[in-house]
C-alpha cells in the first residue's frame, strides 16, 4: 500500500504543523494581553500632555512652536511607518503597507518628494524594494517598546520639520480595535492643529506661573506629546500584531485539524478498497479452484 504510506505521512506532518501552530496561538494570546495592558496604561500620559500642552497655548497665544507651522515651502514629505519585525499575522502589514503606499503615490503624482523611517523589519524591507528613500530605521523591538530607542530614528523627521525642510510628516500604524479587528491608520503627525491638541480640553484656560520661561516649557511639552504619539502608535501596532498572529495561528490550527479529517477519511477508504481488492481476489481463487 504505497498509496497508504504516502496518505499516513502527510497525516503525521500535518499533524505536527498544528502543534507547532497551536503552541503559537498560545503564546500569542499571553503575549497579546501584556500588549494590551501597556497600551491601556500609554493612553493617560499623552491625554494628559495634551491638555497640558493645550492649556499652556491658550495661556501664550502669541507663541507658535514650530511644530504647529506650516511649511508650505517644502517639498518633502516624511513617513514614520510602523510595521512588525515577524510574519505570521495575517494581512496586517499588507494592509498597512498598501494605505501608505497609496499615500504615497499621491503626494508623489502632487510632484512630491518623501522621507521614510522605517520601524520594523518588514515595513524596512518593503520600503527598499520599492526604492523609497529610508532615512532612519529600527529593527528588533522585541515585545516590549521603548521610548529611548524610539526617539532617535523619530528625531531625524522631527528635527527636519523643525527646519523647515519637510512640509509633512505621516505616522503609519495599525490601530487596535479589538481582538478581531484591528485598521489601518495613516494620520498626519505634523504640523499639529490648534484643534488636534485642544480636542477634549476645558474651554477656560489656567493662570501659570512659569520656571524657566513660557517658551520653553511649550517647546518641551509639545516635544514630549509628538513622542508619546509615536510611542503609542507602536504600542497599538505591538497589541495588533499579538491579536493577528492568535487569529491566523487559530485558523492555521482549525485548518490542520479539517486536513487531518480529509487525509484520514481518503486513508480510511483506500485502505477498505486495498481489503476489498485481496478478498475479492482470494473468493475468486477459491471459486476457480
């Protein structure tokens, strides 16, 4: 019964791919409720830089920092794309990939030039093959983000702005929603609206006294509520790509179990037509003895 030897080792491969899949869905589900957890604990610091930030500026109106100019001399236009550094996750990064790359080629066909920095290895990957021009990267976060890793290739884009060299800059990410569904996002970090950074603050402004000057405080706190932006958005991108991965590991592992089925069923009935074959054969011998 070659057939059957065949039929059997597919059945024992098969098998073992849902172990290993089924051990990655596992460890995806403990890895995504950590995810979640620092995520959920990001969202109160930049809340509250905001309205700090916020109050500060309606307290200084005649102050702008350069982060809320426009720069509409320039002619570049910077990409903070956050991607995963593994596979494995469903379509997640595909998605991603594809909203900025459509953004991109229509700030391209605008006769637009762009600046990328890639944060994960497939975003960075993805970038060199299509040629864009990659600034800064980042690879091999691990689970965890930090935000002294993140300011450095995030710097270079926002010390650009600064200059007034670049007229935008794109924060990329995907935005978890919930365990099944997490949206691709491409939102424009800079230059920040008075209504962005006022949304959902006291219409009534505070009286402040300051140490050092007004300036400075602003040029810091706005610094700081760009960068826990960023951070967030690595955040959601980290708790999205745990979530894909235990989706995708789930439906590989349900997948294995309804192939295992079929192969058992196809074994199962070559081998009744194998018993069938030998004792038709032998109450023929018999028959003709």
């Amino acid at each position: 019964m070659a057939a059957g030897k065949e039929i059997r080792s597919k059945i024992t491969s098969v098998e073992n791919t849902k172990k290993i899949t089924k051990a990655m869905e596992m460890v995806a589900a403990s890895k995504m409720r950590k995810a979640q957890d620092r995520m959920r604990a990001a969202r109160p610091y930049a809340e509250k830089v905001r309205q700090i930030a916020a109050n500060l500026g309606r307290a200084n109106p005649e102050y702008r920092h350069a982060f809320m100019r426009d720069n509409d001399k320039a002619n570049v236009v910077g990409f903070i794309v956050v991607t995963t550094d593994k596979g494995l996750c469903g379509g997640m990064n595909t998605n991603i990939l594809r909203a900025t790359t459509q953004k991109i080629k229509d700030l391209q066909a605008q006769g637009k030039q762009v600046e990328v920095v890639a944060i994960g290895s497939k975003g960075l990957g993805f970038m060199q093959r299509v040629g864009a021009k990659v600034v800064a990267q980042l690879v091999g976060l691990g689970d965890r983000p930090h935000m002294d890793t993140l300011i450095g290739p995030s710097k270079v884009l926002l010390d650009a702005y600064a200059e007034g060299r670049l007229s935008e800059v794109h924060l990329c990410f995907t935005r978890f929603v919930n365990t099944m569904r997490q949206e691709s996002v491409v939102e424009t970090l800079l230059p920040l609206r008075s209504d962005t950074v006022e949304q959902g603050t006291q219409k009534h402004s505070w009286d402040y006294e300051y140490e050092p000057e007004p300036n400075v405080v602003i040029d810091d706190l706005l610094l700081r509520y760009v960068e826990a932006q960023i951070y967030q958005a690595v955040a959601e991108n980290m708790a999205s790509e745990q979530s894909a991965r235990m989706v995708a590991m789930k439906a590989a592992t349900d997948n294995a179990g309804q192939v295992i089925k079929d192969l058992k069923l196809i074994y199962n009935k070559t081998r009744q037509a194998a018993i069938t074959k030998e004792l038709s054969e032998i109450v023929a011998g018999a028959a003709a003895v």
